[in-house]
C-alpha cells in the first residue's frame, strides 16, 4: 500500500493546522511573557548569586545585574502604582 506523503489527508489537515495554529499563538504568548518577566527573575536571582560567588563569576553576576535594571521601565511601573494608589 503506497501513500503519497506530498498531499496531506483532507480530514486531518484541518485539524493539524489549527492545532499548528494554537501552538504558534501559545508560543508566542510565552516568549512574550518571558520577555517582559526576564528582568525581574534577573533581579530576584543575581543578588542570592552575589552572595555565594567570587572572581569572575561575581562580575558577571553584577552585569547581569545592572544590565536588567537598565532594561526595566520605571516610567511605566510608577505610574502603575500611582494608578493603584489613587
């Protein structure tokens, strides 16, 4: 029984591109919400780091460090908890 793996079934197509589909806009949805958690993770992790490091793993630890610090915008999370506030 020979089967021609160039033309997809008809009823599984369907079913195979929206669940195609569902798995791009989830991945989507996490890699965005990873972007915009990675600098908090970064700053809860780095300074338990600097504790129990030396040399040059220290540094880089403090890189990372002031490098998340530089990418969080505390424009935008003020004016949050202003809102909240008031």
């Amino acid at each position: 029984m020979s089967q021609n793996l160039l033309i997809p079934n008809s009823g599984t197509d369907r079913a195979s591109m929206r669940s195609r589909c569902l798995r791009q806009y989830v991945h989507v949805g996490f890699r965005f919400a990873r972007y915009q958690c990675a600098p908090w993770l970064v700053l809860a992790i780095a300074p338990l780091k600097l504790l129990f490091t030396s040399g040059v793993e220290r540094i880089h630890a403090q890189v990372r460090y002031f490098s998340a610090i530089s990418r969080i915008d505390f424009v935008g999370v003020y004016g949050l908890l202003n809102d909240l506030l008031w």
